[in-house]
C-alpha cells in the first residue's frame, strides 16, 4: 500500500471515511462525502496509485462497487455494490450503498443515497435521497431529490421530483415535476403535470398536463387532466375533472369531474362537484355552487350560495349572493341582484340594483339601487339611480335619476328622465319622458306625460310640455293633409279637444234674441299677417280683435297678459245664424200678410167680376127694352114680366 497523505481528519483512508458516513445516514451522508471531496488535498501522481482509482477515468470504494465494469468510463462509485452491474455506461456518480447497482449501460446518470436508482439503466437521471428513483430501469433525464422521490419511475422520462415520495409511484409517466413531500406520490402514467406543495397531486394517476401549487392542491385528481390549483386544498378533492382553475386557499375544494370551472381567491367554487364552465374571481365567490354550469363570480361572496343556477354572471363584492337555482342573471356591482334566489334572465348593473329581487325574472337594472326593492316583480327595466326603487309591479320602464321611484304594484309604466313618474306608486299603463315628467301623478293610468307633470290622481290624459314654458307648437303630418272630422280648439288652460254642444254640457241656456244684434257694429277687414306669421303674406279676411272687443268683450279672447288675442268667430257664427233666423222668421211673416191680402184682393176681383157680369147682364136687357120702346111695343108688360 502507498503512503497517503495527512489529511485534516481522523480517518486514514477513504473506506474507512465512507464506512464512517454510511453509518449517519439520510442526505447527511451525501452532504459529509461532498464536504470531504471539498477539502481533499490536491491530487498527485504517486507510485503506487491512490486506493480506488481504476483505468478509463473510473473511481470505485466500497464492496462489489463497479463489480461487473467492463469499457465504461468516468463513473464514480461510492458505496457497498454502487454500480455494481454497469459494463459499458459512462459518465455515472454513485453515492451510496446499492446506489445505480441495477445500472449496465446507462449512462450520466447521478444517484446519491441508499438504493437511489438501484434497478435503473437509463440515462441522464439525478437521484439525491434514499430509495430515489429505485425503481427506475429505462427513463432517462429525470431528477428525484428526497427520500423515497421517484421511487417506482419506470420508464418514465423528464420528471422532476423534489420532496420525501415525491412522485412515489409514477411508472412511466413523463415530463411530471414534483415539489414537496408526496407531490403527485400515486402518479403513475400520468404526463406533463407540475405539482408543487406537500401532498399536491397526491392521488393523480393517469391525469396529464395538470398544475398544482400549495398543500393538497389538486390532492384527490387521478385521471382529470389540464387542470392548475394554487393554494393549499385547491382542487383537492378533483378525481377527473379537466381544464380547471383553481387559485386561492380551497378553491374548486369539492370539485370531482367539473370541467373548465376557474376559480381564484379563498373558497372560490368550494363546493363544486360536477358544475363545468364556471368562472369564480374572488374570496367564496360561488362557494356553494354544485352542479350549476356556465356561472361567472367575481367578488368576495359573488354568486356564494348558487348550487344548480346556471348562466349567472356576478361581479362585484355579495354580487348575487343568495342565488341558489337561479339562471342566466348578471349582477355587476356590490351587493347587486344580492338577494335573488330563484329569479331567472335578470340583468344588475350597479351597487344594489335589484338588491331585494328574490324570484322576479327577466329584470334590467342599471344604477346604483335600481330595482332595489322588487321581490317578484318581472320584465322592469330601470336605468339609473334608485329608478323602481319600491317596486315590484310588472312590465315597467324607467330610465333616469329615481324615475319611478315610487312605484310599487304598478304595471306597464315607462318613465324616461330624472325623476320622471316619481310619485306613482299602483298606476298602471303611464308613459312619462323627461324631467319630473309625470312627477305629480300617483295612483292615475292610462297618462302620456311629455314634458309635463302632470296632476295627482290624473287619468287617461295626454299633457306635452309646460304651460308658461313652450310658447310654441310645431306638429308635423298636418299642413296640407285632408281628413274629415271636427274642428279642434285649445283651452285657455292649453288642453285640446273638440267643443261639445250637447245639452249634457251647458248650462243657463237661454234664448239668444237681440244679444246677437251687436255683432251689426262689427267692421269686417281684409288684412295680411305679419312677415313673422306668414312670410308669404296671403290676404286674409277677418275681424280685428281689439275693434271686436269695443263693441262686445265677451267676442274676444285674451292672452296670458290679459290682452285681446284672437276673436270667437264660432261664436259670431252663432249670432250671425241668430240674426238670419230673426230675418228669416220676418220674411215668413210679411209672406204670410201678403198671401192674405192676395186672397183678399183675388176674393175682391171675382165679385167685381161677379157684378160686371149682372151689369153686363142687365145692360143687355136694357137694351132689348130699349129696342122693343121703339118698336112701339107695351111697355107696361114688359115691366110686369120684369117684376
């Protein structure tokens, strides 16, 4: 034997230094042997050579290490039976009894620690900690470090696993990488997985392409597959649900085959079991959802008691909170659509809108407190702040700063514009646009309120806009269009409509006799409007109002300064057809005299006649006397035949 060198410690020589170390155990022997390699002094060509050094770059201590080498080269083994079968693999380091024993041709293979990679005879494989990588006979580049790590890899290839068992059972999986004790410890087949926390994957066995981080994170998954957990319980009890993900402690806890469920914060989608589709963003954002499928939760406590509901939309902090079974709502704001169990197609956008909404369905609000109180109430819209604030009639519109603020069962109103409608609490069919439109009306029905407010308990009325504020009216479709029908009039109080004249409507109805006979005083003009009334300036035929007024105040109509504004020509007509008639009836009775004193002069004409012919008569008899007196005849006979 050569003389060695003094070296810093008590040991004499390497075997001895490796029993030494052997007897510690764990990675501390690993950790001792490559402090001892550190402070070795350095190498020098001594004759005979040092104990241990073999041809072809090989190193061996330890009984039966590198026993069967035959051509290999620079492998390094250290340990009772390390490399004990490697021929013709190059480039390995053993450390450790059993270490690489199985080993053959293998080769750049690493194992440090009692039987790491023990049975393998791939390449490229790094085992640092007892048992790691046993099992390993035909996988190449993979890395275990820890204690039992990789232990049972077979043929997997590209596996990472760090931790005591990590990756304990995995046979021929591949591309796996493990960090933490019994990370992805029952994988077997499974492929492309990353697992990093204590128990992480622990039950995955066929599922691929899964990522877990934090402790027992995706714990449960065997076969589902494309799923990532962060945060410890994430995903834990997963079996083979796919393309989930889950960040935040507990999140997806329950999942077993939910597919393509995303959660992210504390408890988010805690309770999901089969329920796919699902989006969860915040801390026990859809908590309690099972089986409902196509939900999105984002906020603390969004969408927290669904269970079956599906197609729900929440964002924002209790956004649709108590929601159980109900489906295809959207809540945007805190504590929006909050209260809604069974509600259906209902849309929040607003802290609180709908807040108070339990099973009212296909519901619009938007603004902060908008539908704030409707329960049951459906089909309503309402847009802006505290619009249907009470409400929880049906089929109602409003749009604007507490449009129907008020309103509570009533049905098919529409109000567009702050405060509009304000006051309705059970009015039913109102439609209100603009500011404070319609703001007076409370329980009336049937209202068209454009502009105007209105009055309390107002029905079946149409108003368009404010008296005193618009001064003038421009209606388009009129001008020009012939119809038959009555004539409109205005009110002095702006309302439209068409004057009656049935009895049902007057009162003091008297005989209008000489109270038409004024209008004999009036001038009638021919006149043009001004360029601004009729830029075409049309000659016109009328009366002039404050000559009218002169003769008869009562033929005129004022404006609101009290002047004379405009004549009441239907008026005139009147006591013009009264004039006629008074006309008329004196015509009739000078007719009535004429024909009685024809009648008489016609009765005076036929006895004239009468007595013409008795003259006539007895001139013709006078003459027969004469004629006979001188014919000499008796007269005397003659006058007895007379008489």
């Amino acid at each position: 034997m050569y003389q060695s060198n003094q070296l810093p410690y008590k040991h004499s020589n390497v075997r001895d230094l490796i029993d030494s170390l052997l007897a510690t155990g764990g990675l501390g022997v690993t950790a001792l042997v490559l402090v001892c390699f550190a402070f070795a002094p350095a190498a020098r060509a001594v004759s005979p050579p040092p104990d241990g050094g073999y041809d072809n770059f090989n190193t061996a201590e330890g009984t039966d290490a590198l026993f069967s080498l035959t051509t290999g080269l620079s492998n390094t083994a250290i340990g009772n039976s390390a490399l004990y079968f490697d021929t013709t693999g190059y480039s390995n380091t053993a450390v450790g009894v059993y270490a690489l024993k199985a080993n053959t041709t293998g080769s750049e293979n690493t194992a440090l620690g009692f039987y790491a990679l023990a049975r393998s005879s791939g390449w490229s494989n790094t085992a640092v900690g007892n048992y790691a990588l046993t099992f390993n006979t035909t996988g190449i580049s993979n890395t275990a470090t820890g204690d039992h790590a990789l232990e049972n890899n077979d043929s997997g290839n590209n596996n990472t696993a760090s931790g005591f068992s990590a990756l304990f059972n995995n046979t021929t999986g591949s591309d796996n990488t493990a960090s933490g004790q019994s990370a992805l410890f029952n994988n077997t087949t499974g492929s492309d997985n990353t697992a990093s926390g204590q128990l992480a994957l622990y039950s995955n066995n066929t599922g691929s392409d899964n990522t877990a981080s934090g402790q027992s994170a995706l714990y449960s998954n065997t076969s589902g597959s494309f799923n990532t957990a962060n945060g410890s319980f994430a995903l834990t009890s997963n079996t083979t649900g796919k393309y989930n993900t889950a960040s935040g402690l507990s999140a997806l806890n329950r999942n077993t085959s939910g597919g393509s469920n995303t959660a992210s914060g504390y408890s988010a989608l805690y309770a999901n079991t089969t329920g796919s589709n699902n989006t969860a963003g915040g801390a026990a954002a859809l908590r309690n959802n099972t089986t409902g499928i196509k939900n999105t939760g984002s906020g603390y406590h969004a969408l927290y008691l669904n269970t079956t509901g599906g197609s729900n939309t929440a964002t924002g902090v209790d956004a649709l909170s108590a929601n159980t079974v109900g489906s295809t709502n959207t809540a945007h704001g805190s504590q929006a659509l909050f209260s809604n169990t069974t509600g259906n197609n209902n849309t929040a956008n607003g802290s609180n809108a709908l807040y108070s909404n339990t099973t009212g369905a296909a519901n619009t609000a938007n603004g902060v407190f908008a539908l704030y109180t409707n329960t049951t109430g459906i089909n309503n819209t309402a847009s802006g702040y505290a619009a249907l604030f009470v409400n929880t009639g049906l089929s109602n519109t409003a749009s604007g700063y507490f449009a129907l603020g008020a309103n509570t069962t009533g049905d098919n109103n529409t109000a567009a514009g702050a405060s509009a409608l304000l006051a309705n609490t059970t009015g039913t069919n109102n439609i209100a646009l603009g500011s404070f439109a319609g703001a007076a009306l409370t329980t009336g029905s049937n209202n068209i309120m454009i502009g105007a407010g209105g009055l309390v308990g107002e029905s079946n009325a149409i108003r368009l806009g404010t008296q005193g504020t618009q001064t003038a009216t421009f209606v388009a479709g009129i001008q020009g269009t012939p119809i038959a029908g009555n004539a409109v009039t205005v009110s002095s109080s702006g309302q439209l409509g068409v004057k009656p004249s049935s009895k049902r409507y007057k009162q003091e109805i008297h005989p209008m006799q000489a109270a038409s006979e004024t209008i004999l005083a009036l001038e009638p003009v021919t006149f043009r409007y001004t360029k601004q009334l009729d830029p075409e300036g049309v000659l016109q035929f009328g009366l002039v109002a404050e000559e009218v007024e002169k003769v008869n105040p009562e033929l005129v109509v004022r404006d609101e300064q009290g002047k004379a504004f405009t004549v009441r020509y239907e008026a005139v007509n009147a006591m013009l057809l009264n004039e006629f008639l008074k006309e008329h009836r004196k015509g009739e009775q000078q007719d009535r005299q004429l024909a009685a004193q024809e009648a008489v002069i016609a009765e005076l004409k036929a006895g004239l006649q009468a007595l013409a012919a008795a003259v006539k008569e007895q001139d013709a008899h006078l003459q027969e006397v004469s004629a006979r007196l001188t014919a000499n005849e008796p007269a005397p006979s003659v006058l007895v035949a007379q008489e």
